[in-house]
C-alpha cells in the first residue's frame, strides 16, 4: 500500500489546495523550520487520528482573511491511497463561513472515503472503515513518528503487548494457553473432588491444599519481587556505567579539589596575616619619623645653644637692671634711708611759690636764689616736671622682660618631650625591618603554595578537559556513584536471597504436592488422574510453545533489528542491539538494550540510539509487512536531527534500498541566504538517492509577524 | 498448508511428547485430521482442542470441558 497524493486546502499554512503527488520508494521533503514541514505531517495525522475538536484553529489564516464577510470555504485534508490495483481516496474535511467579526464558523465536519476500481468504478464508502481497513490501526501505530523522541516505541508498558498482539504468532496461542490453564485447574478439582470422597483425608489434604496455595502466593509474591530487583540491578548497573566513565575523573577531582581548597585555605590565611597597611603606619605609627633621632639631635643641640644664650642675654640685662636699683636704693640712703615723700609733695603749685618768694614753706626758712634750699626745692620741682614727661629707665627694665615671648623655653621644652618619646621612635626602625621581614617570608610562602595550587589546578583542569561534565556534576556523580555501588551491592544481595527463598519454596511446595499427589493417587479414581496428568501435560505444551513463539517473535526482531542497524551505521561502531523480555507479575516487558562484548553499553549518544529506535521500527516494519503480507508507508517528520548532514546521508541512501513507502520530512541540505531570504539546496543533496524529493517553503514575501500572509508550497525538486 | 495444521504441528513439536510420552518423530502426526485420528490420547486431545477452538465458533470453557474430559476419562479406561 502506498500513498500516492497528498492533498491540503486552507490548512493552516496551506492556502489554497496544495497536492503533493509521491513516489511508491524514498519520498524526502526538505524544509527549513517554519516553513510547514511539520504542518504537512500533522495535517496527516489529523486525517488519520484526529477529531473534529478545536477545527478553527486548523484553518489558514490567509484563507479567513482572503475571503469576504458571508462567503463560505472549505478546510480539507485528503489522501490518496493504492494497494494493489484499488484505489482509494480518505478526505478529512469541514466548511467554513466567515462571519462579520471577522472570524469562522466551522461546521459540516465529515471523514469520506471513495473507493476506485480496478476499472475505475468509484463508490462513496465510510471514511474512518475504510481507513482502518486499508490502513489498520495497529499498522498506524508504527508508521508515522514526529521528532526522534517518539521513535522509542518501547517507553511504555503497553508497547510489547500491542506489539506481539498484532505481528507475533504468539497472539494465536493465548486462546490455547488461557482454556488449557482452565481445563488443568478442572481436572485438579475433579481429582480433589474425588480424593475428598474419603472423609479420613479431608483434614490432611485441607492442610496440604492450604499450605500449596500459601506457597504459590508466596512463590508469585517473590517472584514479583525478584523481577523488580533485577530491573533495579539493571538500572543501576546502567547508571553506574554512565557514572563509569567518569567517576575515575570523579574520584580524581575530589582528591584535587580537596588539596586545592587546602593550599587555597593555607594561601588566604597567610595573606591574612600580610599587613602591608604601610601608608596608615607612617603617620599613625610614626614610622615617618625612623630618622627623627638625628634631626631631633641637632635640634636639640640648637635649641640648647639658643637657650644658653638666652639665658645670657637675660644675665646680663638682669644685672644691668641690679644696677640701677641699687642706684636707686643709694639715693634713698642718702636721705637718711628715710622714707622721701611722694614726688608731687609739695604740689608743683606750692613749689612755684615757694622759689617765687624765696622762701622754704615747709621748714619756713629763707631760701635766697642761688641758695642750697632754693636750688633743692628747684630741682625738686624739676624732678616733678620730668617725671610727667618721662619714666624711670630703671622702673621701664623691671616692667617688661628681655623677650616678650618664651619661645626658647618652648623648644626647650620640645626638646625635652621628643626626648622622652625618642624611645618609642627608636623602635620604628624595628619595627618595619620586623614587619617587612614577616610580610616577605608571607609572601614567599604565598609563593610556593601558589607554584602548587597551580599545579594543582592544572591536574584538575586536565581530568576536565577529559571529562564531558562540569566540575559540579562530576562531584553530583561521584556522590551517586558512590551510593548507587552501596545500593547495588544491596541489590544483589537481595536478588541472592530471592533466588535461594525462591528454590527453597519451590523444593517445599514440590514436597507439598508429591505429599498431597500420593494421597491422589492412593484415593482418586485412577482415570481422574490421568485425564488430570495429560491437561496438565497439555496445558505446559500450550504455555510453553506461546513462550516460544514470543522468544521467536523477540529474536526476529532483534535480527531484523541489527541487520538495520548496521546497515545504518556502516563503518563505525555499533555494539548490537539485545532485546530482553521481563516478566513483572502477569504483564511482559520489553528493554532494547545496545550490548558491546556481551555487557550492556547504556551511554549511546543520541545519533546511536536514534540509529537504534528507527533499525527497530524498520525491523518492526517489515514484520508487519510479513504478517499482512503487504508493505506500508511509513512517515517521518525529522526523524535524524542528531545525525548531521553526513550521516543523514547515508541513512537517506540505506532507506533507498529499503521496500515500502517512505516519506521523511527533513531540515538538512538546506542553504537559507539570509541577504535574500532565498533558500537553496546544497549539492551535497544531488548525491543523496532517492525515488522523488520536495521542499516545503514558504512563498516569499511575507510579513513574519502576520500569518495573513504565510502560504507554503511544495517544490519539486 | 492451513492454519490449523500449522498451530498443530506447532503444539505437537514440543519435547515433552518424545521424553514423557516416548513418541518418536515419524510417530507424530502432521496435519489435524492425522492428530485427530491418533490413539496417542494427547494427542487427539490437543487436536481436539485446536478443531474446536479454530472452528470460528464461539466455544465456551465448559463445551470444551466436556469434549476433552469426556474423551480422556473415557480414553483412559
């Protein structure tokens, strides 16, 4: 089956009716993001698995805006399909009417289906039968993938059941296993039925019969368990193995990290005790005065010199100003050390009078002029009338001192006080060559832990380079490491205990039934026991073959699997993909695991384990191809985005050689110019095999920020 | 080939039949008309089974009960 056509109209960027007409082979479909790529695969799978839900927003927008209040258009989605010589066409499709806000109103939502003749007779016929009928669901369900995230088909519990439900034979045993439990489970209570006939039994058998169905929940419980603790194992021998390759470095980079933080610890406490604050302890501490002494020396031996000659000076005015009081005194003695009168006694008045009449008034006595009394009491007044006009030199000495300032005393004293603290001085020199000697053996230190903490670092750095993590992440997965070691060695313990609680109850409940078997074969009708005996016989040859036919079904895909994925990845390392059922309780499971030398190899990167999801959809695909005996398309919208250009290329030529229908929607080989918004196709492209190839664009101009104007195209290429 | 020779020679391959029930290879039937007219008792009753339950009709647990049962228990006497 194939499709042939693909047909959109005024489907959100499809404006218009856009056909694309596809080839039966390789159909690739460039397009740069945004272009529609994407919209062309949802507008299919709204054909195939959408509803009639939210049908508003599938509608273009340059549509709505092309058409005038009233008028009505249609939004549709069809597809054109072949198999064998029919044909058939599936259309998706709902009317629209704008209204005067400007908005639709969709209705008349209908899914049609046509079917053409070989001789070109065509019928109208149920959209959605016709569909699943042609196109089954299940087939579907493995035919279209979006992104490189939905090719793990095996993420969900569900996946293996609908697997094997629609492609393995195993489906076809599940009705034999199911009636042959049923029928055995009869045959057992019949023979029950009958041993209990015999009432001196029944209490032995009771017991025996309670005791077995305690053992097999027992049993079913353990088992159970056992499978988690095998799913536990294995997932944390998956992230121990991630952890692997770089819990070496992990350990490594503890180890340097903690003798890094010593030497830094080590480094800031020595700087701590670096005290370079030189400019403060220059004025603060008086280092500014180291040569103070000296000049505090010859200072003082100035201000002692100026001093002594002060003092001099001070001597020698002292003496002169001895002298003129003992004049002074002289005179006082000459008037018979007797007290003299005030200067001004008698009045100047008195004493004009006096000379004026010759005459002594105060003795009252002649005083001729020229007489020793006149020339007494003349130079008496004289000495009034000069003592008006002038001072006493001697009395002018004693008021005001030699120097009026004392400043010689003051740099006496200054002399003196820079003295006393000449001690305190003395010390700065000390006390910088001390300080300058501490900080100098500091900073040597400081030196030489730097010389190691570099060379530390750049251990560090070189286990970093080597490493895929930050430095943060690798500590975060050295602490997981650590405690997914200690709960895997739980873990396994555990799983021993399991196994050995596990043969220790299967051995009692095989004790229990051959002790509960003899008392059957002792009391129950002997036909009972064998009819019992071949249901039972029958019932393990059912389980078992549909057991068989599952493991059939697991190692065709896991071959069909490899063979893709090698073609795939042709010339570079693969490992192999191991495909492992687990039971857990009743429901089966299904891990896809890559395996290097018989190990698990869980870190892949993502081109690998893409390789490995699309190698198992392809095998997948074939084995539906087989069990309908008809191929089917397959669709993919960017499906090998971790692959890069190269490597896309050789997985678009192995999909060549594949047989059915495939349609790829991808965003390489695409050069956008952005000087002129003009996309073009690499050469490279030329080499790339395939049955027909399209690019999605969309038509040019148009405004980014209004979707009035985006209509995309298909571009045959 | 049909498809209900094919589930049977399916079941009848198993080992069980030539270990347990020491049947040899050339012993073993090959279509569901040959199982079914086995006297190997297993053997026409697996038959049994996969005629009834390939019929297309709808059989139930007890009609397929009766059917086996009554020929084992009958066939073991």
């Amino acid at each position: 089956m194939i499709i042939e056509k693909v047909i959109l109209e005024n489907y959100l960027c499809y404006y218009g009716k856009k056909i694309i007409e596809l080839s039966n082979g390789l159909n690739i479909i460039l397009g740069e993001n945004g272009e529609g790529k994407t919209k062309f695969y949802e507008a299919i799978e709204w054909l195939f698995q959408g509803n009639n839900q939210n049908l508003a927003v599938l509608v273009s927008k340059k549509a709505i805006h092309e058409h005038q209040v009233g008028e009505e258009f249609k939004v549709s989605v069809s597809v054109a399909f072949k198999l064998g010589s029919e044909k058939y066409i599936i259309s998706k499709s709902f009317l629209n009417k704008k209204l005067k806000d400007g908005s639709i109103e969709p209705y008349n939502y209908s899914v049609e289906g046509i079917e053409e003749s070989s001789n070109g007779e065509r019928s109208q016929v149920d959209g959605k039968v016709l569909l699943d009928q042609i196109f089954p669901v299940q087939i579907r369900r493995y035919s279209m993938f979006k992104g490189e995230s939905e090719l793990d088909i095996f993420n969900n519990d569900d996946a293996l059941i609908n697997l094997i439900n629609h492609f393995s034979d195993a489906k076809y045993f599940d009705k034999y296993a199911i009636r042959s439990t049923y029928l055995r489970e009869q045959s057992d209570r019949a023979v029950e039925s009958s041993v209990k006939l015999d009432k001196k039994n029944i209490q032995v058998y009771k017991g025996l019969e309670e005791e077995i169905s305690a053992l097999e929940r027992k049993r079913h419980g353990l088992v159970t368990l056992t499978n988690l603790n095998e799913a536990e194992i294995q997932r944390l021998e998956q992230s121990i193995q991630e952890a692997s390759k770089y819990v070496q470095n992990a350990s490594d980079l503890e180890i340097y990290n903690k003798r890094i933080k010593k030497l830094e610890d080590e480094i800031a406490r020595l700087m701590s005790l670096i005290d370079e604050g030189y400019t403060t302890k220059l004025f603060d501490e008086n280092w500014i005065n180291i040569y103070f002494e000296q000049y505090l020396s010859e200072y003082s031996k100035k201000v002692s010199l100026l001093s002594s000659k002060r003092r001099k000076e001070q001597s020698d005015y002292d003496t002169e100003i001895g002298i003129r009081l003992g004049e002074k005194k002289a005179k006082a003695d000459l008037l018979n050390n007797a007290i003299p009168l005030p200067i001004n006694v008698p009045s100047k008045l008195h004493m004009e009078e006096m000379l004026k009449d010759e005459i002594c008034k105060v003795c009252n006595r002649d005083a001729k002029k020229g007489s020793e009394a006149y020339e007494f009491m003349y130079s008496r007044l004289k000495e009034y009338i000069d003592s008006q006009l002038t001072t006493d030199p001697s009395d002018e000495m004693q008021a005001q001192s030699l120097f009026h300032f004392d400043y010689t005393s003051k740099l006496v004293q200054l002399s003196s006080s820079h003295e006393d603290n000449l001690k305190t001085v003395r010390n700065v020199k000390e006390e910088m060559r001390d300080l300058f000697e501490f900080n100098d053996q500091r900073k040597n230190e400081i030196l030489d832990l730097q010389q190691k903490l570099e060379a530390e670092i750049e251990n560090r750095n070189n286990i970093l380079g080597n490493s895929k993590l930050a430095a943060d992440k690798l500590s975060d997965v050295l602490l997981n490491y650590t405690s997914w070691q200690n709960e895997l060695k739980s873990c396994n313990t555990d799983h021993l205990n399991n196994i050995n609680q596990l043969k220790n109850l299967d051995s009692e409940l095989k004790s229990k039934k051959e002790e509960k078997n003899k008392i059957d074969l002792k009391s129950a009708k002997s036909f009972l026991l064998k009819t019992r005996d071949i249901l039972t016989d029958i019932a393990k040859i059912f389980h078992d073959t549909k057991e068989l036919k599952f493991e059939e079904f697991i190692q065709g895909l896991e071959k069909k699997a490899n063979i893709f994925f090698k073609k795939i990845n042709v010339n570079s390392f693969t490992g192999k993909i191991v495909i492992t059922r687990k039971q857990y309780g009743n429901k089966n499971a299904l891990t896809i695991n890559l395996y290097e030398d018989d190990k698990p190899f869980f870190t892949p990167n993502q081109a690998l384990e893409t390789s490995k999801h699309i190698a198992v959809l392809f095998a997948i695909s074939e084995i539906a191809s087989e069990a309908h005996e008809e191929l089917y398309p397959m669709i993919f919208d960017a499906p090998i985005s971790s692959f890069g250009e190269n490597k896309a290329g050789e997985f678009l030529n192995l999909i060549y050689e594949t047989q059915n229908q495939k349609i790829l929607l991808i965003k390489d080989f695409i050069i956008n110019d952005k000087k002129t918004d003009k996309l073009t196709v690499k050469k490279e492209f030329d080499k790339v095999k395939r049955h027909k190839a399209f690019m999605i664009s969309l038509k040019r101009p148009f405004d980014s920020e209004s979707l009035k104007t985006i209509d995309s195209q298909f571009i045959s290429l | 080939m049909n498809k209900k020779d094919k589930i049977i020679q399916q079941f009848l391959a198993h080992d069980l039949l030539i270990t347990k029930y020491k049947l040899k290879k050339n012993q073993l039937p090959n279509s569901l008309k040959a199982a079914k007219d086995s006297e190997v008792p297993i053997i026409k009753a697996i038959a049994l089974m996969v005629d009834a339950l390939e019929s297309g009709q709808v059989v139930t647990d007890v009609t397929l009960r009766t059917l086996i049962n009554n020929y084992l228990n009958e066939a073991a006497i």
